[in-house]
C-alpha cells in the first residue's frame, strides 16, 4: 500500500435528485425522490431533504410515498444524467490517465499517476480543486475521499458528504477503522454482517483481533482471508482505467426468509427494474438473463434465458426473470435473490430493427424515386420523415422535459384524466409558473433536457474560479 493519500474516490451527493433540483428551481430545498412510480416501483435517488423522512434508495416507491408524502416524485432522465456524468469524468481525466468509473456519479482517481499529488497537501489542493470545478461546470456538489487506499479513499467520501472533502493520513487507517460496524468494509452485506453478529464480532477491531484463522473457519477460506486484511487496513488493489464490465446485476438479502410465493415474484419484479435501471445508468443492453436464488439451505440456484438479441426494456427483462423464477422450487423459503444481465452490448436489439427499417425505406424511396421522378421522390422523402418526428405514443412523464409554443420549457408534473399539469421554468429562471393543458394539445411537445449550467455562465465562474486559486472552500 502506498505512503501518501493520492488515491481519490469521488461520489456525488445525491446525484439523480441533485440534478433535478439544480433544473427545477421550484424545487431546490425540496424533498425530491427520483424513480419508477409504477405499483412495483422502487427509489432510485432521494435527496437530502427526503432522506430526513427516512426515503432511501432501493426502497420500495410505495413506501416512500407513506413516509414523504408531499415529496416531489419524478421518473429519471437518463439523458440528462450521462451527459452531466460524461462532464464530471471529463474533469477527472484531466486530473489522471488512470480513472476507474464505478457508475454514473462514482469514480476512483489515481492522483500520483496523473503527477498532480505526491503528499498530503498536494493531495488536498487536487480534491479541493476538483470540487470547485465540479461546482462551476454541472452546478452540482460532489464529496471527495482521499487516502493511500481504494478502500479507505471510499470510505472517506462516505465519511464527506454532503459536499466535503476528508483525508485519511497514511498511519492514522487502524485507529479509524476500529470502531466502525463491520458493514463500513466492502463485502460484507446483511447476511455476513448477521453472521459475524452471532459470533460476537460488531467492530472492525474485533475482526482483527479474531484473527484470521477464526474468520476463515466463520466465512470460508476466500471472503475469511479478505475480510481480516481489510480490517487491518491492508488494500493494494489499483486503480483500473477502462473496466469492461461484463455484466450488470443486483441482488438482496433478506433478514427473515421469505415463503409467500407471491412476495417472491414480487421482489424478483423490483430487482429486474433496479437491474434495467443500472444498466441503462452504464448505456449499455444485454442479452441473457440471469436469477440467482438462495435458499433456507443456503443452497444457490441459478437460472438463465439467452434473448434474441440485446435489450435494455425493464419489462423484457422482468418477464424473462419471472420465467426463470417458475422452475425453482421455493417452498422451503428463500434468503436471497438476485437478477442480472450478461451478454452487454453497446446497443439493443430495437436498434437493429430501426437501422434496418430505415434502410429498408430509404431503399423503397430510392426505388420509388427511379421509377417516378425526382419529385415524386421527393414526396414520398417528405412523408417519411413526417412519421418519424411525430411520436407514435405522445406519453407525459412526470419529471419530463416538454416545449410549449407560447409558455416555452417547462417539465411535466403530473398527468392524468386526458389533461397535462406543466410548470414552465429553466434552470436558469425563477420558479416558474403551473399551467395545465388537454394531453393532445398540438402547442404542446416533448423536449430535450437543458443543461444546468449555461455555457456562457460556467465559462466566466471558470475564469473567476482559477483566478481564485480554484479553492473550493
């Protein structure tokens, strides 16, 4: 393990609600929870406001409709979300070659491959920098971790946030890591940490001072090992640019087992959306279908489905796991469930489709065009293009960008009974005002996410910023 802290691990404070808020003024300060508001719907992203309430990601929406019920509840703009990722990871680039993307709003950073860190200090100017240019760039706050480790450098920006900066002195890891609850290290989920629990291990001290011997004998030669290194503070995993991530998956552990069939499906449902939801966060589709069952035995099944080709649609991949879900007998109870995707692909399988249908017409039009003429090619060209703007299914999303012809843009926030409830406003305006509008009212359109920062804004506070010496605080 290195001497100096220049391992950075950055982690975005509430990213999918933070963006919305920093584009929806009427919003800023407000409790905002982001993600699917179906039936089986499950929370995304809650901000800090809603997180007072005890809204937390993976929650069921139902749920969190009971404990935040005046919350703002929007569907995600994924759009957006990678766009403001795709700044964020461009300013990190430009602190190291060697920058490992955990997700969207998650990456590590190796400051001393980047020759911009060294030591303590030097460390501390680079993340403080980062998180003011962070700020000017997206208008969004990130919390910074910085350490000789990746393990450590994670769990200082856990320790961070909101929208701070903590380095841990190479020397110093012991005596932090001591006292936490063993969930503070990576690996150990519920089932483990109920494990160590019985055995009278709560404490990453008392990890260490069980010993390796008896952690293994506990959890296994592999995850004993691992974990006892881990409590000593002993992590020299590097950092690694360009991961090619090869499948995509969650899973849960449950506390009871569970033995109603019904809440089964019901959960295998809720983890194919959060698996489509991770997937879509990476931009990539896949095309096989994993569930992976534990049992009462602690027997683990899995089952697999190979599609006819790639795909990203939740309900695709949630009727795949429920077929998969009939041929495993579950009558003793279950202690876990997962669902994944493999087989990734930077597209999906409606892509080819589409690719191929627009050749296919674009070859009937050059045809049609032979045989009738330059102008009736034309026509027919104008025709074409007209089914392609126009939307087949014009569908209001809560959350939602829209355009309308005298109000201007503004996002949708509810729908319902053959009418839209739209308040116009940017992120650089004033909270705007609510209008409400027939569903099939033609001045009304769909529209692109704005960015959050305007582009002549951000350039001045960056200017400003740098002439500032670029500190964040």
């Amino acid at each position: 393990m290195r001497t100096a802290p220049t391992i950075l691990h950055l982690d975005m404070d509430a990213f999918f609600a933070s963006a919305e808020q920093a584009a929806k003024p009427s919003l800023r300060g407000k409790a905002v929870v982001v993600g699917g508001l179906g039936p089986r719907g499950v929370v995304a992203t809650a901000s800090y406001e809603a997180r007072v309430f005890g809204v937390h990601s993976a929650m069921p929406m139902g749920q969190a409709r009971r404990l935040a019920p005046n919350a703002a509840y929007l569907v995600p703009r994924f759009q957006l979300y990678r766009e403001v990722s795709e700044q964020v990871m461009g300013l990190l680039r430009g602190l190291s070659p060697l920058v490992e993307p955990l997700s969207l709003d998650e990456a590590f950073v190796d400051l001393e491959a980047g020759d911009v860190a060294w030591d303590a200090a030097s460390a501390r100017l680079a993340g403080e920098r980062l998180r003011a240019e962070i700020r000017v760039v997206t208008g969004l706050t990130g919390s910074v971790g910085l350490a000789a480790s990746k393990m450590l450098a994670k769990i200082a920006s856990e320790e961070a946030k909101p929208d701070g900066l903590r380095l841990i002195e190479p020397g110093t890891e012991r005596a932090l890591l001591g006292p936490m609850p063993v969930r503070t290290l990576p690996g150990v989920g519920p089932a483990t940490g109920d494990h160590l629990r019985r055995a009278g291990i709560t404490t990453v001290e008392e990890i260490a001072e069980a010993g390796e011997d008896e952690l293994v004998r506990l959890l296994g030669k592999s995850h004993g090992a691992s974990l006892y290194a881990m409590a000593l503070a002993h992590d020299d995993r590097p950092v690694v640019a360009e991961r090619d991530t090869k499948s995509v998956s969650v899973e849960d552990t449950y506390d009871v087992d569970i033995h109603d069939r019904v809440r089964v499906r019901l959960e295998v449902q809720r983890l194919a959306e959060r698996c489509v939801q991770r997937l879509k966060g990476a931009e990539r589709s896949g095309r096989t279908v994993v569930l992976k069952v534990r049992r009462y035995d602690f027997s683990t099944l899995t089952r697999s489905e190979t599609l006819r080709g790639p795909t990203d649609d939740p309900a695709v991949v949630s009727e795949a796991a429920a077929r998969l879900l009939e041929s495993v007998d579950t009558t003793g109870g279950v202690r876990l469930l997962g669902v994944g995707v493999t087989g990734l692909a930077d597209y999906t399988q409606e892509d080819l489709f589409a690719q191929a249908r627009a050749q296919a017409e674009a070859d009937a039009h050059a045809a049609e065009g032979e045989a009738d003429g330059a102008g009736g090619a034309v026509e027919q060209g104008e025709a074409a293009a007209e089914e392609v703007v126009e939307p087949a299914d014009r569908r209001w999303v809560a959350g939602h960008d829209v355009r309308h012809e005298e109000f201007g843009h503004g996002w949708v926030q509810g729908s319902g009974l053959g009418r839209v409830t739209v308040r116009f406003e940017t992120p650089y305006s004033e909270p705007g005002r609510v209008r409400t509008f027939r569903t099939d009212d033609p001045a009304l359109v769909p529209a692109e996410p704005l960015p959050l920062v305007a582009e002549g804004d951000a350039g001045r506070a960056g200017v400003s910023e740098a002439s500032g010496g670029g500190s964040g605080r």
